[in-house]
C-alpha cells in the first residue's frame, strides 16, 4: 500500500506540469489501486484491484457499501450461492463503488479535485446497494447486518 501511495504523491506532484497527461491515462485506464482487504501494516502486500476513476469515491458517509461487502462476504462463508458485490442490472452489471479515503487518506486533493473523483457515490450507487442487500442473502443474515449500523 505505501508503494501505491508513493506512485499517487508523485503523480499528485507530476500534475502541475503534465496535468493533462496524467488525467488522460487515469481515465483511460483502470488505474486506481483498491484493496480487496485493509492490512494493518501499511507496508504490507496486499491483493486487491485496479479501478477507472468512475468506479471509485472518496467517501461513503453512509457505510452502506462497506455493509453490502460485509453481507455479501458472510452469505458465501455461510454457503450461499457465489455472490459478489455487484448487483445484474438486465444484461449490466453494476459494481459496487469502491471508497478511497481510508486507503490513501493524505492524497484527498489529488483524488477529488485533480483526478476528479467522486466526494461520494452517486444515487444510482445506493440504489444498487439496496438491491444488492436484497439479492446478496438470506433477508434474516441482511436484517442483523442492518440493524449494527
């Protein structure tokens, strides 16, 4: 992770003179490194994935994707069907927003403002979270998942 972080400053420092370089090739590709899990070291290697500046936010005051992950990950450990946090939307499939603010929190300025990403999810995101909890399992495993927030 601090090796990503690292990349991210010197990128965040890069953008007063290649600003339009660096914005081009963030948005082009999937280049926004997530976690699949938090390690309590930050020099740790971690797995995880890269994401296009649209599939990611800054901030999610409401916690609710980090719900749906955490429903989603028990429904499989308790044997449901193979669920992801994603919900089939007809022949679409929308996955869920990953947050950002507590894997890089010092690069805010360069995330939101310079590579524009979003403060916080859209209405559409929550929506496909509410149809994730529904679809992601049992309505009583979703209900106790609920109700701790």
């Amino acid at each position: 992770m601090a090796q990503m972080a690292r990349l991210y400053s010197f990128l965040a420092e890069s953008m007063s003179t290649d600003r339009d370089v660096v914005l081009a090739t963030l948005k082009l590709y999937p280049s926004i490194f997530v976690p699949l899990k938090w390690g309590n070291a930050r020099e740790q290697v971690l797995r995880g994935s890269f994401y296009s500046v649209g599939d990611v936010c800054w901030n999610d005051p409401t916690a609710a994707l980090n719900t749906l992950v955490s429903i989603t990950d028990k429904a499989q450990k308790a044997g449901s069907k193979e669920i992801s946090p994603s919900v089939d939307s007809g022949s679409e499939q929308h996955v869920c927003v990953k947050v950002l603010s507590s894997f890089y929190p010092e690069l805010k300025s360069f995330f939101v403002r310079d590579c524009q990403v979003q403060e916080r999810p859209n209405f559409s995101a929550y929506i496909n979270v509410l149809r994730g909890l529904a679809a992601a399992a049992p309505p009583t495993l979703a209900f106790d998942q609920v109700i701790i927030l």
